[in-house]
C-alpha cells in the first residue's frame, strides 16, 4: 500500500485571492501510478480521510501532483518540506560527493537593458486589445458599459458537464483548439462524464463541443461505482497541430486518464492518442477513429519488451495503461511526436515516469524509462511533464527539453528541474545530453519553457512559494549547443553525481517576476518577443534582441486582463492557461477557466461552469510602448 496524503481543499491555483497557498499544473496535475486511481476502488483508510468525508466513497486518490503540493499548511510548507534536500543538492561551492559548480559564459542578466518601465507597475489596459468569447451572458463584471475589454456572445458555446478549459493550439485556418481538464484539476478527479475536445472558429463564431467516442462508439462513460455520482469518462491533457505530407494538418490530443473504471467490455476504451482531420466535404474538424490509439494499439506496435514496460497491464480485467501522456510535441526533422509519460509503471515497479516517441501512425519509434535518481543517497521520484521541441535541431539529433516534478520519497516537493535529451531517428533512441538542473539553488522551479527560431531557450520559473513569477531564465545556443548542455552534460552517473545541480542560465530577464506563477510562455514568430501570461491574469512581453552571448532583452510593463471581474462565487477559480500563437493572423490565444477547487466534497455530480477564450491583438500589444 503506498504512502497516501490526504487531499485537504486540493486547491491548485488560487488566483488572486489570498490566503491561499496551493500550487500545480494541473495539466498537469496527475498521479502516480504506483496505486493508479483508475485500475482499483482501494483507496484511503479511514485516518487518512478528511474528517468531513467520512460518508463518501473512499478517496481512492493515490498522490496527485496537487497533493504533493499541498502537503502541510499549504504549497510553502511543502516547498519548505524539501529545503533540507535542496540544500544537500545544492551546487553552490564544494559538495560532499564533488559536483561540479555551473558558470555562465556570460554576466547573469549581464547586458540587458532592463525594464521599460517601472518595476509592479501595471500598463492601463489598450483599446482594442482584449475580446473575450463565451456562452451569452457569462462575462459578469467583465461585460459590464465602459469595460474596454470586448465581449462577444457565441450562440450554442457550452463545455460539457465537468470540463474546463485547458491547453491550446491554432490551425492555419485560424481554428482554435481547447483540451478539457476536471473542475479538480487533478486527472485523478474526474469530474465529466465523456472525453472531449473544443473547437471554435472564429470568422463564423462557431462553437463545437467535440466529444469523443470509445472504441465501442460510446460516449457516456461513468465510473462503474455508483458512489462516484456518475463521474467518469477522460481528460484531454494535451493538444497540437502538426503539418502532414500532402500539405494539409492534423490535430492531436493526449489523455493522462482515458480510463476510469467502467466495464470495458461494453464501455470500451478511449484513445491514449487521439486525431482529428479537417472534413473534406463539410471543411470541419472531425475526430479520426481510425488514426487514434489506445493503449493497447500503441503497445502492439511495439517490442513486447518496450510494450511491457511503456504500456503495462495492471490487472487482468483492466485495459492497458498509457502511463499517463501529459505533454506532445512535434519534432522538426522527423516529424515525429515525443511524448511525456508522467506516470510510474504500477506497484512493484518504478514511480519514475518516461519518455515516448511515435510517428504520426501511432508506431512506437523509442521509449525512454528515467532512471532511479539517488543525488548524495537521496531518492527522487521524477514525473515528466512538460516538453519543448528546439526547432533548429539537426537530423539524429534532434533536441528538446523536459521539465519535470520531483518529489522526495517522503513526499516533500523538490524544485523542478529542466533537462536536454536528444532523439536520433535512425537508431530509434532518446538519450539524455545534460543532467537535469535549476536555474539557482533558491527553491525557484523551472515551470514552462519555449524555443524561438534561434535555439534560444526561455524558461518561465516559479518563486519558492509556487505562487508567483520568478525571473524568466534564457539558455542561447551558443554554436552547437546551449549551455544545459555544456556546463552540465549527462556524463557518467549523472543521475546520482549531478541530478538538481544549479546551471545559472546565461540571462536573467530583469523585470519578468511580477506577477504569479506563468501559465503560458509563448513565441512570435514574427516579431521575436516572448509572451508571458500569469495566473493572475497579468500578460507581458519581453523583447529580445542580439543572439547567443550578445542578446539584450527588454520588458514591457505588464497588462492586467481582468479575471477578476468574471470571477464567480469565491469557492470558484477563474484563471489562464497555455495560450497559442496566430503568427498570421496576429492574434494570442488564451483559454481562461472557471473550477471549482474548494467547497464542494468530491465526487459529486458532473454539471456545467462558465468557460471562455481570450484574444489578444498582437499589433496592439506590441504597438502599445
């Protein structure tokens, strides 16, 4: 039986409120699969349930990254939790087992020009810079005469029962694509009914709530325990856009959960990967059955040892396991897809997730397990979460970057680390090339990370706390590789002599640490800036110019969207996720969420919450200074 933690309020992102000091990803926010929520109605004993809870079904939640989160008092008593860790792991000056020390090949933060304006200062918001999409009458404060945010009423715009907005891509078509998270924000807590996709269109206005169906056509599929009040169905946890040969392109999504205790014998299952395909008589986008993979397809293409261990079966009555697919990107060269597997291989096995590559057929190319992590004899379990794709790779060699949550194996939140690995598509490998590291030995967390055309990396990160924005880390490309690589390469036992060491990046971006944690870190293309958006609602740009040792960055002062003011009752959260670029049409996507992630005992009956999509006029924010 694994260590459980009882799940307190399992608040991830409080917003703007205060008091509150919960932290999480949720897209993030998985479990992990040393006692899979999904596969067994085993759960808490009575001592670990919440007092409150005692006439509910069992919390059968084995540890969510927001339970780790959350440990104690709350996110900074978890952060302090792993204090004694990170100063064992610490780089800084000599260590007990050697570990290199990190230098920058140039003065952190050494020649930027610094902010552009004043340092908490808040820009008044622009005409014409914000509209916001939503169901009639959802906008509360928001719409209200005067506002110079636009509101746009979208006939028929509904998510389904228990879904909330989540991450996004854009088409060339201008089509934007929304994957669903649970009003928990957990994958472990589901909340719906079905699995589902958004689109909308913007030049018609049109909404479509794309649901998903099982292999056997179902759509409706709750839990087969009738104490979990008709929850049930899947997550879509990640979506893209990838161009295909003949010029056209396709959508993909990952689901972390796809499976959540029916009978699949008449339910069926969800698909793990799954597709859509623009319509070729209609011109809609439309789910493609015969292009998504469950786990079991995914593991049949497969070496039956890679199969065993990138797709394990727990249980002879439960299907196939994914291990958990939170993140998907596209590689450059070979068009694959890389796939970050966040959870463990079930009990009796490692709580290490992994690493996936397959082609756009659903075929496995190569499969990655992360090793056990024992850093001065500490053992660190490492869940992968989120990866970024460096567009400039080289063919065999192509680059991309993963973060990661670390936890102690007393469950004490370790800061996240990032880490470069490299696909070599003839050989069908995936090999680490830097150990993974942070920026500075603080207790800052690396959180999101985006590439732009040079091979310059960003790394949002996150203060101690895990509430508000630390200072945005940039990694260039300094001839062939970026210092990740250089000063921290993945050499002999990396995952024992310098996992977590500190790998100061090249720049600190002077004025980027205002606001909360980053949600979303996003490139345009056209104009070079970085777009970084808070979970408070607060939207910057920075401005970078120069490449690799010579780059000078300004920052623009931050622009307050207004969440508050669609904020519903307080028991609610309202806030930001990853957005997308419409590099043609000049416009940022972001979807903005309504959960509920306190006052209300879970689980209990799916029903529906206002969800909505921001657009941000690029020229005008650009244009504003």
């Amino acid at each position: 039986m694994p260590v459980r933690i009882r799940a307190g309020t399992d608040s991830d992102e409080p917003g703007r409120r205060r008091g509150r000091t919960s932290r999480g990803d949720g897209e993030d926010a998985a479990i992990s699969e040393h006692d899979m929520l999904p596969m067994r109605d085993a759960g808490d004993t009575e001592a670990d349930r919440d007092d409150t809870e005692t006439r509910t079904p069992r919390d059968a939640g084995p540890l969510t990254r927001r339970r780790l989160l959350i440990t104690g008092v709350g996110l900074g008593a978890a952060a302090g939790g792993g204090l004694l860790a990170g100063r064992l792991l610490s780089s800084e000056g000599a260590t007990p087992s050697g570990m290199p020390s990190a230098h920058p090949s140039a003065p952190v933060g050494g020649v930027t020009a610094g902010p552009s304006e004043p340092a908490g200062a808040v820009s008044e918001l622009p005409q014409n810079l914000l509209t916001i999409y939503g169901a009639p009458d959802s906008f509360n404060e928001l719409g209200a005469p005067g506002s110079a945010v636009r509101t746009v009423d979208v006939p028929g715009w509904g998510f389904g029962p228990g879904q909330a907005a989540f991450m996004s891509a854009v088409a060339d078509d201008g089509t934007v694509f929304i994957s669903t998270t649970p009003f928990t924000d957990d994958q472990s807590k589901l909340t719906g009914t079905d699995m589902e996709l958004e689109v909308f269109e913007p030049d018609a206005e049109r909404f479509t709530r794309l649901v998903i169906p099982s292999d056997r056509g179902r759509t409706s599929l709750p839990r087969f325990d009738p104490s979990y009040r008709g929850v049930g169905g899947g997550d879509t946890s990640d979506v893209i856009v990838v161009p295909v040969s003949d010029g056209s392109q396709r959508v993909v999504f990952t689901s972390l959960m796809p499976f959540y205790g029916w009978d699949v014998r008449t339910g069926g299952e969800l698909p793990s990967i799954g597709q859509l395909h623009k319509d070729g008589d209609s011109g809609r986008w439309v789910y493609d059955g015969g292009a998504s993979r469950t786990a079991a397809e995914l593991a049949a293409s497969a070496q039956p040892n890679i199969a065993a261990r990138a797709f394990p079966k727990l249980s002879p009555v439960e299907p196939r396991t994914s291990r958990g697919p939170a993140s998907v990107a596209r590689l450059p060269r070979s068009g694959h897809l890389v796939i970050a597997q966040y959870l463990g291989t079930g009990t009796g096995g490692t709580d290490n997730g992994s690493l996936l590559v397959i082609d756009l057929a659903g075929r496995v190319k190569a499969f990655w397990q992360y090793p056990q992590v024992r850093p001065l004899g500490i053992e660190i379990v490492v869940n992968p979460r989120e990866i970024s794709v460096d567009p400039t790779s080289e063919p065999d060699d192509e680059r991309f970057v993963l973060i990661s949550d670390a936890r102690g194996l007393d469950y004490s939140t370790q800061p996240f680390p990032i880490q470069e690995f490299s696909y070599n598509e003839s050989h069908g490998t995936i090999t680490p090339r830097s150990t993974a590291v942070r920026a500075v030995q603080d207790g800052s967390r690396m959180e999101s990370a985006v590439f732009d055309a040079n091979g310059t990396l960003y790394v949002a990160r996150t203060k101690r706390d895990g509430l508000t924005a630390e200072t945005l880390a940039v990694y260039p490309k300094l001839g062939r590789e970026r210092g990740l690589v250089t000063r921290a390469p993945a050499t002999g036992n990396w995952q024992v002599d310098s996992w977590g060491i500190a790998n100061p990046p090249d720049y600190l971006v002077v004025g980027t640490d205002q606001g909360g944690l980053v949600r979303s870190v996003s490139h345009d293309p056209t104009s070079g800036a970085i777009l970084l958006a808070g979970l408070d609602g607060l939207v910057q740009v920075v401005r970078p110019s120069g490449r690799g040792s010579q780059m000078t960055f300004r920052t623009d002062r931050p622009i307050d969207v207004g969440l508050s003011r669609l904020r519903g009752p307080s028991t609610r959260y309202v806030g930001v996720r990853r957005g997308a670029v419409d590099a043609s049409r000049r416009i940022l996507w972001l979807p903005v969420n309504q959960m509920v992630l306190d006052g209300l005992t879970w689980p209990y009956p799916p029903f529906k919450l206002d969800q909505w999509l921001l657009q941000v006029d690029l020229d005008v924010l650009l244009n504003q200074h």
